[in-house]
C-alpha cells in the first residue's frame, strides 16, 4: 500500500481554489478510479497520464490506483491537474519521494508522449497558490514567465514530465526539444476578444506597432471633449450621429487617452484574459487598458460570461480596467443590453449556472454608438429619411431608460463637413496631448480620495459626494430644478455632480463651480446651457 500527495488550483471563474491531489495504492486488480467531482476533460486525464508516464520511462503501477481531488465538493474541470495526479501516482508509487512533492503546487496539461503543455488560468493559480502559503510552483515552461509575476513564489518551468522526474529525484536533467510557439486563444472567445477587438488585443499586449491618434479624426469638437471627460472620470459615454461621422474612430481612440495600468490593476486584468485563454506568448503582462469590441450579434454568454459548467469570462470582464464599446448598441439585444446594468453599478457581474456561482471583475468604462435611425439619417439629411416615426421610435427605444440613465455622457455627433474632411491633418490635438490632460486631472482625483477606496469620480457613491465634497455654494441650483422638472432622477442628479467633479479636476478647480455643473448637465442631457459643448478649458 502507498500514498501520496501534492496539490493543484481549481478555477471558479478568475478566482483559485487550492486543491489537493491524492493518491493511493492498494492491492488488487489494476484500476484506476479519479473521484472528487471532476468534470468529463478531468476524467478523460486517466488516459493521458497513464500514456504519458509510461512514455517518460516511469513503470505505471499494476494495482488498484484511487486518486481523489479534495475538496471534493468543489467542481473541477480541465486539463491543469494532469501534472498533479501524474506525481502523486509515482509518488504512491515510490518512484518520486512523497515528501518531495506534498508542498509543491503543479499546474499543467501532458500530452501523451510526457510533454507538459500550457493551460488556462495560470496567473489566478499561481496567486491563489500564494495566498494560501504555497511557495514553489511548476507550470509549463511556456507560461513560466506569467507565473514569476507572482510575488515570493519560486517558479520551476518544465518542458517534460521526465524533465520535472529527475529535478525531484537529483538525476541529472535531460535536455529536451524546445516546443514550438504556439498561441492559446480560446476558440469560442477568438473571434471576440481578438478580432472583435480590433487594436485592442495589440495594444492590450503592447504589441501594437501604431495607435490610433485623435489628430486622424476630423472635426467633431464635442465628442473629442466629451472623450476627454470620459477618460478623465472612467465615466460612460454614448455617441449618436449618423453613419461616416467618425464614432468608430472616437472610441478606437479611447484607450489611448487612460493612463497605464498600475501593478494590481495589471495583475487583474492579466488574471482575466489568462481564464479567458487570450494572453499573446512571450507578453505575460497586460500593462495598458484593454479595448474589446464585440459584433452586435454577441450573446448574453458571450458579452457577461458563460459557457459550458462553470461560467467563463465574457467581454465585460475581458474590457475590465479598460474600454468596452459596442457599435450599433441597438442592434443587440436588449436582453443582452439590460444584463449590462449591474456591472455597471457594481464594478463586477455574478454568473450563476447548475454548476454553481462565479463572480468576476467588470469596471469598464462603456461607450455606446448608434444611428439615429435604421437607415442613420432621421433629423440629418431632412427628407432623406425613409423611415417612419413609429420605425424611429422603436429603434431608439431599443436602448432603455434604466440604462441609459447609467450613462454619464450624452453627445450628439454630427456630420463632417466638407472643409472639415479636406482641411490640414493634424488640425486637432494629439492624443499625447490630450493623455496629458487626463492624467494630471486623475491625479487630482486621486490626492482627493486619499485613504478611501476611491480613485476616479466615477467610483464614488452619490451619498459620499453629497456629504464629504461639496461643490460651490448655488452650483447645483439648476440641476436641482431640472430634477424637480422631472428631467433628472436621483441617479442622474449624482452623475451629473461627479461629471462636474471632472470638469473641475481638468480645469484646476478645487471644487465644481455653477459653469462645471451647467458643463455636467449638457453633456449629460443634451440640452444646451449657453455653454459650447466643445469649449476649449475645461
């Protein structure tokens, strides 16, 4: 009779469970029985480690083989354990020492010939690995460099099971074969993440060797302004206009506005896209805002999470820290539309499926572009429009009032004009420029929230603007009456105080005065104040 242990992470969402591996030998005809609620990927690793310890010159063990995964209440699933079992079974076995690998965590696929292949989720593993005193891990070579991004973790990449045999047993290493490169995009996410992200992919990665600059973009003072707010405050934006007015080229630009990721807010984003499967080979670190882009035909899974078992990251958490922006936003569904509203509030979205509940990070900055009609030339173009009243207000009604009243800015886009289209390149500012701007007045905000958990004006609640920072005395007379009017409702009220919080940080303002707030409620309702929306001094 034998027994060993070592341990792996189950994956719930982006969050890790530590789960320990065992195995145990006992006398009788050869069986080998995987128990702990383990899903039909984990059962199918029976194969696969049989085939490849066998293949790595290690004698598999001809007796009754039980492996359990504790906790067994916890669902697992995947190819991660393969390595775990396949050590514990030669542990049990007395080909490795049990004492070796009873405080080692392992996370990796093999393949049949021993070859240890990368999997999903290796950041969020690794960190819970960490937070539950775990501090020697080994993962495919391939994903070492993720791994090490963890902090006070031993990290040990390994091409081969044979390979990982003679470091726990001091034999001298072979050497083995460099495995190709090789890409890890999740093939139902591909299309979404990757592709349907356009440049977000790249410049999430770094990888992108030209960005998209403001100066490309002709005309529309407005919405550049309205940009810059948005940037400034993470607060969401909504561009309505008619088709060719450049509301595709605002929002490209948009991530090139947010500052750089910090180290925590990195690690997040970075644990994400790593569940989700799309971490670009040799760039381990997400280290700006990611952009994601999903086709308006996306499903509710596809946009919030979901899948097959246990959820898995959707585009509202692969755009967390960063921008997502759905074109055509009437053209999705508006169940898919009205499931946006609680990570909107909340900052994160809870999947719940039979196989149980998930909750994942979704702090995205939204921006919503549409037509003002199905042809986009109702109130354009005059009698250009072939479309109905009742037509129009059922496309415009698409978009309902709940979400809508979530979103900060409202800016109508115009057409371009001829001298705009034709006039000097480069006749607006640059995003460099504009960045400037953005980031010395996040850090005003930033000073501000000192000591709370706060850092963009976005993130405060109503309450705590309203009784901590106070604007001008009389700054809110108006917006007051439009409440009163029924223009505003208590949400909004509060949106339109940090919108004016924004303004203030970008004009130097040590707190929002009565042009700020008239500022705030144009941008939020569209109805002039006397104030150009695309004033120059914020």
């Amino acid at each position: 009779m034998g027994f060993a242990r070592t341990c792996s992470v189950a994956l719930l969402g982006v969050e890790g469970v530590v789960v320990e591996v065992q195995a145990d030998l006992e006398p009788g005809v050869a069986n080998f029985t995987l128990v702990g609620l383990p899903d039909k990927s984990l059962v199918e690793s029976r194969d696969r480690v049989r085939a490849a310890v066998v293949n790595s010159g290690a004698e598999w063990p001809q007796k009754k083989l039980t492996v359990g995964l504790s906790p067994a209440s916890v669902p697992k699933g995947g190819s991660g354990f393969d390595l775990a079992v396949a050590c514990a079974v030669l542990g049990a076995a007395e080909r490795l020492d049990p004492r070796t690998i009873a405080d080692l965590m392992m996370i990796g696929e093999l393949g049949l010939d021993g070859r240890v292949r990368p999997v999903r989720g290796v950041l969020p593993a690794v960190l819970a690995a960490a937070e539950a005193g775990y501090r020697q891990v080994v993962v495919p070579e391939q994903t070492a460099a993720e791994a090490s991004l963890v902090p006070d973790v031993s990290v040990l990449g390994v091409r081969t099971l044979r390979q990982l045999i003679a470091v726990l047993t001091d034999e001298p290493v072979p050497a083995e074969e460099e495995p190709p490169e090789e890409g890890r995009p999740d093939p139902m996410l591909a299309g979404l993440s990757l592709a349907g992200a356009g440049m977000g992919a790249g410049v999430a990665a770094g990888a992108a060797e030209r960005r998209p600059d403001l100066t490309e973009v002709a005309g529309q003072q407005a919405a550049r302004k309205a940009l810059e707010v948005a940037a400034a405050g993470s607060h969401h934006l909504f561009l309505a206009g008619p088709p060719g007015a450049g509301k595709t080229m605002l929002a490209e630009r948009l991530p090139g506005l947010l500052p750089p990721l910090t180290r925590r807010e990195a690690l997040e984003v970075t644990a994400v896209h790593s569940v989700a499967g799309i971490l670009p080979p040799g760039q381990p670190l997400v280290a700006a805002p990611p952009y994601c882009a999903p086709h308006h035909s996306a499903t509710m899974a596809a946009l919030v999470g979901g899948g097959n078992g246990l959820p898995r990251p959707g585009a509202v958490s692969l755009a967390h820290r960063g921008v997502l922006f759905l074109d055509e936003a009437p053209e999705f569904s508006a169940q898919v539309l009205d499931a946006l509203r609680q990570p909107l509030e909340s900052g994160q979205v809870v999947v719940a499926r039979s196989a149980g509940m998930v909750r994942m990070p979704a702090r995205f900055l939204l921006l919503l572009a549409a037509n003002p009609c199905p042809c986009g030339r109702h109130s354009y173009v005059g009698d250009g429009c072939d479309c109905s009243p009742t037509t129009v207000r059922r496309y415009q009604a698409r978009l309902s009032g709940p979400l809508l009243d979530r979103v900060d800015l409202r800016v109508r886009v115009e057409a371009v004009s001829r001298a705009e289209l034709t006039g000097a390149p480069g006749a607006g500012e640059s995003t460099a420029t504009v960045a400037v701007r953005v980031r010395e007045a996040r850090e005003r905000a930033a000073a501000r929230f000192t000591d709370t958990p706060w850092r963009t004006n976005s993130e405060v609640p109503g309450h705590e603007l309203r009784t901590r920072w106070y604007p001008r005395p009389g700054a809110l007379r108006e917006a007051e009456r439009d409440m009163e009017r029924g223009l505003l409702t208590a949400r909004g009220l509060d949106r339109v105080l940090r919108v004016a919080w924004t303004l203030a940080d970008l004009a130097g303002h040590d707190r929002p005065e009565t042009e700020d707030v008239a500022r705030a409620l144009q941008l939020r309702t569209g109805v002039s104040r006397g104030i150009p929306a695309g004033a120059v001094g914020f």
